[in-house]
C-alpha cells in the first residue's frame, strides 16, 4: 500500500508526502515551515516518518519552508546535482551538513527507491521523481514542465499513481491578464503543462497500468479546477475509459491540503 497526499499544490506553494509501510518522503518544501507542520498534522502524518525531502527545482513555490523545515526536524535533503549547487549558493541548504545530490541511478531510503528524471523548465537541473515501493507500487510526480518529453514518458509509463501537472487552460491564459512575455514563458517549452496536454497524456497512462491521477500544480489566475477535470475526463472517455473504474482522478486543490490518495 502507499499513500500520497497532497499537502500543497499550485503556484503559492507545492509539498507532497508520499509514503508506505510507516515510511515517508517529502517532495518539495514550498510553503512555511509552519503551514507544512500545520498541513501534516491536519491529515494524521507524524513527522517523524518523514526521511528524506526530495526537490524538484530551486523556485520559490517549491522551496519556501526548506530550510526551516528541513533544519527543523533534521530531514536530508536531495536534488539534482545542479538544483543542489542553486540551493546551497542561495543558502537554503548546507550540502555538507544535510544535502544529498541524486542521479539517475536514484536512491534506496527504507524500502522506497526514488529516482529523478528531467523536466523541461526555465532552471537548470529540475527534476520529477518516482517513488518505487518494496510491493512493487509505483508513483510519479511530474510537474513544472512544459512538456512532456521522451524522457518523461518512459518515466512515468508503468506507474500505478502519476501526480501530474495541468497547470493552465490556454484560452484562460491566452485571454488572460498576464504581461505577454509572462504568457510566453509559461506557453513555451520549458514553462508549465497545459490541462490539454496534460489529458492528452492520461489514456496511455491507464493503459500502462495507472488507475490513480491526481491533477497539479494549477494556476490560481488561469485554471478552474473543474475545467481541468473535465478537460482530463474527456480525453480518457475518448478511448473508453471511465472514472472509478478504470481509474480515480483527484485535482488538487490549489489553496488547500488535497485528499489522502490510497493505493
Ligand atoms: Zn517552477
Ligand atoms: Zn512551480
């Protein structure tokens, strides 16, 4: 069994617990310390079980209540080798005293094998993760990207749950306030996921096996929520594919702590 929870999700701040058999990791530190702690304890997570915090990328909705928190409770931290180099110029983490880098070959914490792949964001060295358990039950998390390239495909095909970005609805965006450049940014190749091409996606991803979506990181300014589920649910109901029995989907929900999402 595992058990994901979405603590944070969104451009005001990202956390995800993710854990099985009593233990846990963190993916990303991006609100408070304080509304972390505050988030775990409203959903029954002791914080003790957490062993490790695991960063995407050195943006501050990913990254605010790092160093407090990690400091705090005495949790490792680990990013990619470049992410970890940003973190410690900005001194969010001290590399000798609790900073790990990760490769591709990934690393092993108490029966979870956690593996990073590259995203396509405006930083150097962002990543996703998997999360593989001891039973076999794999999770990805794929956010912060602009699209989905070959080598996140490969990474989260085969994943039984997939935390995936729909960050934006691009007439929402395009009609938007945003300055012109800002829309550019998040439009091009290495800004964020667009709900359409996020649902795009989600019909191979049942055929490879997920039966557990949670929809990410959506923006406050240019997504609804139901928009992006609808967007998602249409996609799968084109290839026959129908919610709670082929598969659950859950957004996250941008303001709030999400659901508890058993597997
Ligand atoms: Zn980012
Ligand atoms: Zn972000």
């Amino acid at each position: 069994m595992a058990k994901i929870c979405p603590l944070f999700s969104g451009s005001q701040g990202n956390s995800y617990y993710i854990s099985s058999a009593g233990n846990g990791i963190l993916i990303d530190a991006g609100r408070s310390a304080k509304q972390i702690e505050n988030a775990l304890a409203a959903n029954q997570i002791d914080i003790d079980t957490i062993r490790a915090i695991f960063v995407t990328h050195e943006h501050t909705d990913h990254i605010q209540g790092l160093r407090v928190f990690s400091s705090r409770h005495k949790i490792k931290v680990y990013a990619s080798y470049d992410t970890m180099h940003t973190l410690e110029q900005m001194g969010v983490v001290n590399e000798k005293v609790d900073g790990n880098e990760i490769d591709s070959r990934g690393v092993a914490i108490d029966g979870m094998l956690i593996k990073p792949f590259a995203t396509s964001h405006d930083c150097i060295g962002s990543v996703g993760y998997t999360v593989e358990m001891s039973n076999g039950v794999k999770v990805a998390l794929a956010t912060d990207t602009g699209i989905i390239t070959d080598e996140i495909r490969r990474a989260i095909t085969g994943c039984s749950a997939v935390i995936l970005e729909s960050n934006h609805d691009i007439g929402m965006l395009m009609n938007g306030a945003y300055p012109y450049q800002l829309k550019r940014r998040i439009l091009s190749d290495c800004g964020h996921l667009s709900n359409d091409a996020c649902s795009k996606l989600l019909p191979e991803l049942v055929e490879s096996g997920a039966t557990r979506f949670i929809l990410a990181h959506l923006s406050r300014d240019n997504n609804i929520p139901m928009i992006a589920e609808n967007s998602a649910l249409y996609e799968l109901a084109q290839c026959g594919m129908k919610k709670n029995r082929d598969f659950t989907l859950m957004v996250a929900p941008p303001e709030t702590c999400g659901e508890s999402v058993i597997i």
